[in-house]
C-alpha cells in the first residue's frame, strides 16, 4: 500500500517537470512573419530660392573717425552735443590761440629781419662786396625763418578743429575749458548716409563672394538686408569688402557691405539686421535641399544615395543623389530629391531595397533643428526638410 502511493505521487511531478522545461526552452521559436523595421524620417520641405542663404549681421557707419587736435592747449570752444548733425568745414572744438599767436608774431619778425638781409646779400654778392660764405649763411637764415614762421602759422591753424565730411557727433569725450593733449581724441564723428554692414559666412561662400563682387560684377551675387522695423521691404547691398583671416573661434570670414541710408527707416550703427544672399546666379541651379548628414549611404561606387519611404507601401528604395558642402552635421543636397518626399535620417546602413518599415511614434521622430529663416517680402520658402 505505500508503494502504491509514491508511485502515483511521483508521475505527476515529472509530467509538470516536462511541461514547464518544454516551455522555457528559447531554442523553440514560433513561426514569424515578415521583418518591418522601425524607421526615423525626415520629410524634405518645399525647396527654396537656389542656395538662399540667412545671416545675423550688424550695422557700422561707413565712416567714422576720432577727432583730435595736433597741438596741446586749454579748450575754448566746444559748440557741438552728441547726436547733433554737423556740416563739413564745420568748427567741432576750439583751442586758446593766444599763445600760437605770439610765436607767430615773434617768427614773422624774425622772418622780415632775414628777408631784408636777403634782398640786400643778392645785391652785394654781385658786386663782390661780401663773400660767397657770408651770402650763404644770410640765405639759410633766412630759408630757416620762413620755415619757422609757416611752421608757427600751420600750428595756430591746428587750434582750430573742423569737421572733415558731413556727419553725426556720435561721442564726446572732454568738457569745454578742460586742458588737452595732441592726438586725445576730442569728438567721433560718423557718417550716416552710408552704413555698413558687417556679418561671418563660412569658407566657401566667402571665396564666391569674393569673386563675384570684385572680378566679375555683371554677376554679383543678390544681397539685401531686412529689419524687424520694416519686414516688408528688402534694402539691397553692395559689396565693400571680405577678410583673408579665419576668425580663430568660429573659423568664419567676416564680409562688409555697404548700404545707404534709407530715408523712410532711421538704420544707427549699432543696430542688427538679417542679410538674405541669393547664389542661385552664381551656383547654376534654381532649387537646393539641406537635409543630415545620417541619411546619406554611400553604393560600392561611392555613388551616394538617400532611402525614399514609399508611403503606400511602406518600404524603402534608394535614390542617387548630388551633394554639395557640408553645413555643421547637414548636407546640402544640389539635385536628386522632391519636396514633400519622406526619407530615412537614422539606421540608413541596415537597410535593403524594398525592405518593409514603420515610422516611429511621433514623440521619437526627429525634430526640426534646421534654420527656417522667413523672407517677408514673399511667401516662405525653406532650403531645409521638415522632419516627422
């Protein structure tokens, strides 16, 4: 009777044993379905204007320049404020002249004594009545006192501080009365009527800037400035200038343009604007994408290539591309791509021609992180995709 028991007591055991081991052995796998691979995406926005490009600049006047006398003194006269207009030729400050004048006088004397010298040794030295050394040194005298007096003439005319062109006292920097040194900076003065405009663009957009503006003007490149005081209107630049030297931080090139003033919008230096270059002219095409860098593979030929999601069916096929410059972790894309076509950003190197995909949930698709500037004065276009 006690066998009896164990033995039915151990049968079911083991059975359940099986059972469960027969579950958890992972080298037993269901039959699966077709391999779909989720997928993040970027849908590439309605091109813009061929290679338009945005930049963050501020305004300097053309022409500025620290004023200062050439001679020391006590100011006399100091008649202009700052952000007061001045007329050129006009009196910016003033020095007491009383001490320039008396060496004026004193060398005019000077130089009559030695003139009178002069004219008689010419007539003497004829005659043989003095010595050719005697007529020399009476000449030098009198060479010397006529410097003299012109030098002690251009220095009372230095007591007088004039207004080189027609502009604005932007600063001040000494009160009337006050004792002044040569060369101390008395009044800056800046010309409004022509600003510049000032802004960094990278290595290769500098090289067709500097081409086109100064080697080749019947195909400078389109410039114009925008101000958040005028949104509607474009204020057009010419090219004034471009630096040879990287800055060291950036490594960008600083580009100056000139612009006049407008008439019906106050532009001070000091101001920002948003500078618009068009390079459609100049690259040869009429349409540009910038897309990452992660969606572009490269085929055995080093041809490279995007993968277009096929939204009916929902897989993937690659494109032959053209690629241009490298913008940060983008790429420009030159010809090869639609707008409103959706392609593959990340995981581009997983995948094979026709394979099935999904997208990820939105919350996981990638966020728009391409500059998207507005041109005002038309309807927005955009160089960059829109990611989903």
């Amino acid at each position: 009777m006690m066998k009896s028991s164990t033995f039915q007591l151990v049968v079911p055991i083991t059975l359940l044993t099986i059972v469960t081991l027969t579950a958890c052995d992972s080298s037993i796998t269901p039959p699966q379905g077709e391999s779909i691979r989720p997928v993040k995406t970027l849908i590439v926005g309605t091109p813009g204007m061929g290679g338009e490009r945005r930049f963050p600049a501020r305004i300097e006047s053309a022409r500025r320049v620290e004023l200062a006398f050439r001679v020391p003194g006590t100011l006399q006269k100091l008649p202009v404020k700052e952000g007061e207009e001045v007329k050129a030729g006009a009196i910016i400050a003033q020095l007491d002249p009383a001490d320039f004048q008396t060496a004026v006088d004193d060398r005019k004397a000077v130089f009559t004594r030695t003139s009178a010298d002069y004219e008689r040794a010419k007539e003497l030295i004829k005659d043989g009545f003095i010595s050719r050394v005697d007529y020399d040194k009476v000449e030098a005298d009198y060479k010397s006192a006529k410097a003299a007096l012109r030098q002690a003439e251009q220095e009372l005319s230095y007591t007088t501080l004039r207004a080189p062109y027609s502009g604005n006292v932007a600063a001040r920097y000494v009160q009337n009365f006050e004792e002044v040194q040569a060369k101390q900076p008395i009044i800056a003065l800046r010309d409004l009527t022509l600003l510049d405009v000032k802004f960094n663009v990278p290595e290769s957009l500098v090289i067709s800037l500097s081409e086109q503006g100064i080697e080749d003007e019947s195909q400078d490149i389109p410039v114009y400035a925008s101000f958040d005081a005028a949104p509607d209107t474009r204020y057009w630049l010419s090219y004034k200038e471009a630096a040879t030297r990287a800055d060291p931080k950036t490594q960008t090139f600083e580009v100056t343009y000139t612009l006049p003033a407008p008439d019906e919008l106050e532009v001070l230096p000091g101001m920002t604007t948003t500078v618009t270059i068009d390079v459609t002219r100049y690259l040869g095409r009429t349409t540009v994408f910038t897309i990452p860098a992660s969606a572009v593979i490269a085929d055995p030929g080093l041809q490279p290539k995007v993968w277009i999601v096929e939204p009916e069916t929902m897989t993937v096929s690659a494109r032959e591309i053209k690629v241009g410059s490298m913008e940060g972790i983008n790429i420009r894309v030159l010809s090869g791509l639609e707008g409103g076509e959706r392609i593959v950003i990340a995981g581009a190197p997983y995948l094979v021609e026709g394979m099935k995909v999904r997208l990820l949930p939105d919350h996981e698709q990638a966020t728009d992180n391409l500059p998207r500037e507005t041109v005002r004065t038309a309807p927005e276009v955009s160089a960059s995709g829109t990611q989903g």
